[in-house]
C-alpha cells in the first residue's frame, strides 16, 4: 500500500499538475495511469481474497485511492481556474470605457479654460496695442495734413549703410590728416594720426549727426522754420569754413614748432585768416571742408527729407509689427490648442477601439476558459469511472462471490468544487458596447465645443480689427 500512495504522490507533483496552465492541468492518460497504478495486479489480487467483501458498502482501499488521486487532480485544476477567472474579472472590470469620456470631459474642460485664459489675456494686450497704433496712426494723418504732404515718406530700410559710409569718411579724413601732421610729429605718421583722429571726429560728426537733422528744416511747411534753417546753414558754412582754416594753420605751425602751434595758430588765424604757408595745409583745408559737405550729405539721406515725417512713419511701422506679431502668435497659440486637442481626440477613438475589442476578446476567452475548466471536470469523472469499472471488472472476474452491490454505480466526487466570478458578462459587453457606438458622437460634440470657441475667438478678432482676414493653413485645417 506504501508503494500505491508513493505513485499518487508522484503523479500528483508531475510538471503538468504543478503548472498554473489549465490546459496542461487537465491533461490525463488513463492507460499510462492504470499501468503506473498496477490496477490489474491490485484487482486479481483482491478479487482473489474475495475483496471487498459481499456485504461492503464503501468501496476499498484501491479505488479509494484513485478516487482520491482525481479528487486531488480535480483541486488543482480548481484551484488554477479560480485563479485565472480572479485575473479576468479583473482584466474585463479594468476594461471599460467609462474612463476616456471621463479623460475627454477633463481635457475638454482643461482646454476651454486654456482658451477662455488665453483669450482674455491676449486680447487686453492686442487691444492696448491697438489702441496705441490707432492713436499714432490719427497722430499720423495729423501730421500729414498740418504739415501738407501727400506722400508717402522715403528713407532707407537701415540706417546701417549710412553709418557704414560716415565711418568710412572718418576714417578717411583721419588718415589723410594723420598724413599732413606727421611731418611735425616726433612719433611720425602714428602721432600724426592719434591729433587728426579727434579733428575728423569733430569735423565730421557735427556734420553729419547735427546738421545733417537741421538741413532737413528747409522743406518744412513753416517758412521761419526754413528761413532759420538757411541761416543756420549760412552760419554753420562759416564756422566750418573757420574751424578747417584754423586746422589748416594750425598745421602750418605744427610742422615747425609742435610746442606752441595751437596758440600761435589761433593768433595767425586771427590775424591773416587766409594766408596759408605750406600747399599741404591748404590740401587738409579743402580735404576737410569736402569730407563736412560729404558728411552733412549722408546726414541729410539717411532719413525723410521732412522732418519727424521718417522717425514718425517709422514708430508706426513698428506698432502695426508689432501688433501683427502679437496677433500671429496668439493666433498659433489657439490654433496649436486646437490642434492639439483634436488629434487626442482621434488617438483616443483610435485607443477606444482597441479597448472595445480587446473587452470582447476577453470575455469570450473568460468563457472558453470556464468550458475548458468543466471540461477537464467531465473529464477527470469519466476517467476515473472508467478506471474504476476496469478495476471492478478484472475484481469480479477473479472471485467466487459475488461482488458488491455498488460495484453496479458509477463514482461521483464528494467533495464541491465551487468556481467563484463564472458570472456573465452579458450585460457589461452591452453596456460596453453602447459606449462604444456613442463613443465617436460624443467625441464629435466635444471637439464641437472647442470649435465654436475657435470661431468665437476670430469673431472678437474681427470685431476688434475689421480688416483682418485669416486663411486657415493646411496644417491648422489638419
């Protein structure tokens, strides 16, 4: 007997048996189990001892113990079926739909608020920036019409190549005049360069950053304004003419006592203004009056010749930028949100489709799991039944007796095996399934919230700016 139950026991901690697989669980081989079991040998051996005994009632120790070996099988495979529905239960009640219209009522909430936020904030900004462009624009057409002119104002796009020329005459004229000193200069062409430096500077700065901006007062409406300019012009030719005659001398000088030349020069100037005793220093006077007219010129170009009509066009140039600049952005802005919130919208239809079916696959493969456990049940009865009657066969053939009466009835467990959440899913799938089929209509009248507050948001642009006109891009529309 020690030996029977050894072979029980070793049946029972086969791979297959130990395993959390259903199907290798239920998996058995009723010739290679009646082998292993010696039924053959224990049923001529009992039948022969005229066992059971006539008068038994229960059946004997050999079919208790394979009665005992399916009941055990029969555990198992419970066991493993309950296991296996907990985690489908668990997996379908995961499963449901419930929680994207709750994500999409969330994201639409969020995305309205973002936009309601954005809208708010950035029309106060274009608003004040529009207000300060119309207020520019009125100060504009004020101008033009005070000032009489019906044209548009012309200056180059950047001051850049103006700048770049005036250098250009500095360095220029500082050069040449570094040549004329050097002669005079105890450190040559070099100091010569360091004193023409601060000459050119001033020669042509003043030509170029003053009265380059008053020459402009000649086209202006007021003739006193334009009778002052010329005066100033009168003056200002003088004191150029004046400021490069005394350079002039003071090169004269510098060239045969550097010491004293600034006040001998001021002297000689004073003196006899245009008598001049080296040809070098006349060269450095018409050099530097050529370089003031070269600077007052590039002065005068590098804006409007009407005064304030250039500076004026271009603040306003700058607001409509800017304006344009903040709209375009705050139109992105929206548009991104937009597109954004769409293209979740289509992933998450996408996502839900996927759910949907991977909710019908798991309760069909809850289903076949349940028929496959009910199967192995069936199954393991029938086995056991067949080798029980085997057993009761070969017993009766060997015996004088007659056998027990409930030799005559089959075997059925007496233990229940109870299997916990073989419930039907039925009513989810339906449930399910009509969140499923709503599923892109609400999606549709979600997206339809955003839309209208899209529309709105170009409605109040357009009220704001009524010659605002938006072609929606490829990508927007996408």
């Amino acid at each position: 007997m020690d030996n029977w139950f050894l072979r029980i026991s070793r049946l029972l901690s086969s791979p297959g048996l130990s395993s959390n697989n259903l199907t290798s669980a239920c998996v058995v081989a009723p010739d290679r189990l009646y082998d292993e079991l010696e039924l053959e040998h224990k049923a001529m051996q009992a039948g022969s001892k005229e066992l059971p005994a006539t008068q038994a009632i229960t059946p004997d120790g050999n079919e208790r113990a394979i009665m005992n070996y399916f009941e055990q099988r029969m555990a198992v495979i419970n066991k493993i079926a309950n296991d296996g529905l907990s985690r489908r239960n668990t997996s379908i009640a995961d499963t449901h739909l419930e929680d994207e219209r709750a994500e999409i009522t969330n994201q639409t909430n969020h995305i309205k608020l973002e936009i309601e936020s954005l809208m708010s904030r950035e029309f106060r900004e274009l608003q004040t920036l529009r207000r300060e462009r119309d207020e520019l624009e009125d100060e504009f057409r004020q101008f033009r019409r005070a000032n009489k002119l019906d044209r548009i104002p012309h200056y180059p796009d950047s001051q850049l190549l103006n700048f770049a020329i005036i250098l250009l005459f500095w360095l220029v004229e500082s050069a040449g005049n570094g040549y004329f000193f050097a002669e005079g200069s105890e450190l040559g062409l070099l100091g010569g360069v360091a004193q023409a430096v601060i000459i050119a500077a001033i020669n042509i700065a003043t030509a170029f950053f003053i009265i380059g901006t008053i020459v402009r007062y000649k086209n202006h409406v007021s003739w006193w304004k334009r009778l002052c300019t010329y005066i100033g012009l009168l003056i200002y030719g003088g004191a150029a003419v004046a400021f490069n005659l005394l350079v002039a001398h003071y090169r004269d000088l510098f060239a045969v006592n550097p010491a004293s030349a600034g006040n001998q020069a001021l002297q000689q100037f004073k003196e006899n203004p245009l008598t001049l005793a080296d040809f070098n220093s006349w060269m450095l006077f018409c050099m530097g009056l050529l370089f003031s007219v070269f600077a007052l010129i590039d002065g005068y170009k590098r804006d409007d010749p009407y005064p304030g009509y250039g500076k004026l066009h271009r603040r306003l140039r700058e607001l409509f930028d800017n304006y344009e600049e903040q709209r375009d952005d705050v139109i992105e802005q929206i548009e991104t949100i937009r597109r954004d919130f769409l293209g979740r919208l289509e992933r998450m239809k996408q996502a839900v489709a996927m759910k949907h079916t991977r909710l019908v696959h798991l309760v069909e493969e809850k289903q076949a799991f349940i028929a496959e456990y009910q199967h192995g049940i069936a199954n393991f009865i029938t086995c056991a039944n067949a080798l029980i009657h085997r057993y009761r066969d070969i017993n009766r053939a060997h015996r004088r007796t007659p056998p027990p009466d409930y030799f005559q009835s089959d075997w059925e467990p007496k233990r229940t095996f109870i299997l916990r959440g073989a419930h039907d899913d039925i009513e989810l799938v339906n449930a399910q399934q009509e969140l499923f089929r709503n599923f892109p209509a609400y999606c549709q009248h979600r997206a339809n919230e955003i839309e209208q507050l899209y529309v709105l948001f170009f409605d109040k642009l357009r009220q704001m700016d009524p010659n605002f006109r938006h072609t929606r891009t490829k990508q927007a529309e996408e």
